[in-house]
C-alpha cells in the first residue's frame, strides 16, 4: 500500500513540475530583440556645432544621440529627464563637460525578462567626465512611448 502511495505521488510530483516548467516558459517574456552588431560607423559631435533632431532613422541610435548631445550641452533641445538620467542634465561646478564626443555602436543585448537593452559603444571624448565618455561605454535603455530613453551609462574597464 505504502508503494502505490509513494509512486502515485512521485508520478503527481513529476506531472505537477512539468506543467510548472510549461507555464513558466509560456508566460516568460520575450527579449526586445537578438544582440545585434552594427557597422564601424564613427559618429562625431562637437558642442559648438550641434543640430537639432536626429542624424539617423533608428530609433535606438537617437536616443544614443540625444544622450550624447545633452551630455555636452545639457540645455540643448530635447534634453528632458524622461529621455537622459538625471546626472546628465546635473550641473556640477567641478566637472568640465565634454566639447567633442565621438561614438560607434558595437552591439546591443537584450535583457532577459525584461524590455530594456544594453547598447554597448567604443566612445571617445576631449576630458574625463566621470569616465563615462572613453572606452566601452554601455547605455541602458527603456522602452519610452514610440521610442527609448536612455535610463542609464557606465562604463566598463
């Protein structure tokens, strides 16, 4: 009797865990999209010659953009807190803000479970503003109405 107990509730236990993994699967979200790699394009700004609007028709690139832009000139069109962090637009007496910045987008990765990316660039620029200018320079997005904001930038070493 113990046995036909023991295996009816393995054979329960097995059923119930199964259905688990299917469900959990069905109802997982889906990545924004496949990591994707972009061509060698080196995109340059100064702050003295900005123009409004975008370069490019991706909406991913503008928002890459728009950061860069309010980076150097946080007054500049566009340059709201619902599209930069907050730290971009800050005004601060001790740091000096880039003049020139340059960027290539080398690839970009979705983040599991979520709708966000990870948008990750080679950038370069004329100083050292919080060391999120050199380097690999990574750019968190959100998706934001028709397009993204950029909710987050570090860098990695």
């Amino acid at each position: 009797m113990n046995k036909r107990i023991l295996i009816t509730f393995g054979f329960v236990l097995v059923f119930a865990l199964g259905a688990y993994g299917l469900f959990y699967i069905e109802g997982r979200p889906e990545p924004v999209l496949d990591e994707q790699h972009f061509n060698e394009e080196v995109h340059t700004y100064k702050a003295d010659d900005l123009n409004s609007g975008c370069a490019g028709e991706d909406k991913i690139f503008c928002a890459i953009e728009r950061t860069v832009k309010c980076t150097m000139a946080p007054e500049f069109e566009g340059c709201d807190k619902k599209y930069v962090p907050s730290f971009v637009l800050g005004k601060t007496k001790d740091v000096v803000r880039p003049t020139e910045m340059s960027f290539k987008i080398i690839k970009i990765k979705p983040i599991i479970g979520e709708k966000d990316i990870a948008v990750y660039t080679q950038s370069d620029c004329d100083t050292m503003w919080f060391g999120l200018c050199k380097g690999t320079v990574v750019y968190s997005l959100s998706p934001k109405g028709d397009g993204w904001a950029v909710t987050n930038i570090y860098a990695l070493e």
